[in-house]
C-alpha cells in the first residue's frame, strides 16, 4: 500500500522494531474478541541444494539465516504476536521463498520495517528481501527491484456484516469513511465525485474500532488489509468487493540482484502451481468469505 513518505531515512534505526507501524494496530485494540480462529501456518521442504549466485543470498547462507523485512500489525496478513509468533498470508509467501532459497524456518529472521523506509531498509542490505504489502510502482523500481506480482490487491470498503446499504464506492455519498492519515485511499475516496465525508486516523485498528462502534460507516484501504480484519471478525465485519483502484505486490529486494530476483519469481511460481499457495490463502484471508483467485503465471522477468 502507498503511504506518502514523512520520515527521514535516519528513521530506519528506529524503525526495524516490533512494534506496531502506520498501517494498523495489534489485534484485538479494535475494541472487542477477535472471532476468527486460528490463522493457518504452513511448513514448507526446505530446498538444501539451492545456490544462487547472488551476493545477499551467499551472504544470508554464509550467516546461516536469511533476514526477510515484513509488517508486524496486519491480522491474518502480517501479524506478530504477543509471544513473537508471526502469522498470516504474507508471513507464509515469505516462509515458502524461503524454503525454495535452502533456508528453514528456523533459520528466518523477520524485521518490522515502516513503510515510509522499506526502500532505505532494503537499498542498504538491513533485509534480504521484504514481503508486506508492499505495492510494485514504477518511483519504487528507481531504487529496488520487485519479484511478482503475487497479489493483485486493489482498495476497497469494509463494513458492518449487516450493512447492506454500502455496495460500491459509487453509495458511499453522505457516509463516513475511514482511512489512515496520507493513504492512497483515502485521497482517492475523498474524490469528489463519492461525495464521501471522511476521517483520518493514525491506525487501521482505530477505523475498524469506529466502525465496530458506529461511528463511521466504513473504512477504505488495500483489500488484502481489509480482508484480515473481516477475517478477524467474520461475524461482524465484510468487504464489500469492489476494488476502485489496482494495486499490484511484490516481492522487494536489492537492485540489481537478477539471481535472487529470479530464484524468488521461480518460487513463488512452485508454491502457486502445487497448491501452497491457495492453501495459505483460504487459511488466512480467505477465513473473511472471499474467493481465492490464482495469480497469472509465468510471472514477469524483466
């Protein structure tokens, strides 16, 4: 997801913690009991005779452990819990590159990084790769390359499961929507042609508290986002299913690296074709009612 850049690159130090970011809050500070069940994690066959000639995988084996940059407050996406446990869609398309690149899950080593510093965390070599909702744009590929995409997300609207009024961006005139301050939804939904009344919060979880509350009416933001809180709450809470705008992830990494660029887009393509990767889906975001849809494969190689 794009979120406007307001901290310095002398942030990263700061940001590479596991404390919740920008683009959301730890489960359960929506303000009630999360109903949505255990998240799936899989276990993958770690590939022992990968070799790949790339200078941040030799450094990673050399190591004996690979660094892979990720979100920390994205239920059923990207999620870290109280005891360090780290669950959801992303976490799992991480752990299966990692298998194909010879890496267990021992041997991972997951970094929070803000969003407003992936590319200063990733240019400097702090990750070795980064999976976190992390949208392929062409001011992203002037300093990093991407592998993927492996999610076509696309912002959308959750609302109350009860809610039958909200069917699209086009009837949310006179609603209160919610997003967080400077997101590419948000300035998107504040068109004038929605006619929507909107407010800007610091965290996604304190939206869908609002919205859990009545106090708004709905909340915008990346769909993949959307459909870890319905998953969360699939009793309360749904996504309407109407993206309004595309936004294509990827897998970050160093520029230039064409061997581990490749040896990722080689797994990703596996994991897709044998069936993890649908099984990762319906057990993480799929628990919030959607439909799995397959990425289009080859991926691209440019």
């Amino acid at each position: 997801m794009r979120i406007r850049k307001t901290a310095a690159a002398g942030a990263v130090v700061l940001a590479l913690t596991a404390t919740a970011t920008a683009c959301g809050g730890e489960s359960g500070t929506a303000g009630d009991k999360a109903s949505g069940g255990e998240v799936y994690s899989g276990t993958y066959p770690v590939n022992d005779k990968a070799n790949v000639n790339s200078p941040a995988w030799k450094k990673a084996k050399q190591a004996g452990k690979i660094t892979i940059g990720a979100k920390a407050d994205q239920p059923y996406l990207g999620f870290q819990d109280t005891t360090g446990k780290r669950t959801g869609f992303d976490i799992e398309i991480a752990k299966m590159i990692a298998a194909d690149l010879g890496f267990s899950e021992k041997q991972i080593e997951f970094k929070t990084v803000d969003s407003n510093v992936r590319e200063t965390a990733i240019s400097k070599g702090q990750v070795d790769y980064y999976v976190g909702t992390y949208t392929i744009n062409e001011e992203r590929k002037k300093q990093i390359d991407f592998a993927g995409p492996y999610y076509t997300a696309g912002a959308d609207l959750l609302v109350r499961r009860d809610d039958k009024s909200i069917t699209g961006p086009e009837t949310v005139k006179g609603k209160k929507v919610c997003s967080i301050v400077g997101s590419t939804p948000l300035q998107e939904i504040k068109k004038p042609k929605y006619g929507a009344q909107t407010t800007e919060l610091a965290k996604y979880s304190l939206c869908v508290k609002q919205l859990l509350d009545g106090q708004v009416d709905a909340v915008t933001t990346d769909d993949a986002i959307l459909k870890g809180y319905a998953a969360e709450r699939p009793k309360k809470l749904r996504v309407v299913g109407k993206p309004f705008t595309k936004e294509p992830y990827g897998v970050g990494l160093m520029k230039g690296d064409k061997a581990l660029r490749d040896a990722i887009t080689d797994a990703l393509e596996k994991h897709i074709k044998n069936g993890d990767y649908k099984k990762a889906y319906e057990g993480t975001l799929g628990k919030s009612g959607t439909s799995f849809v397959a990425p289009e494969t080859p991926l691209p190689r440019d």
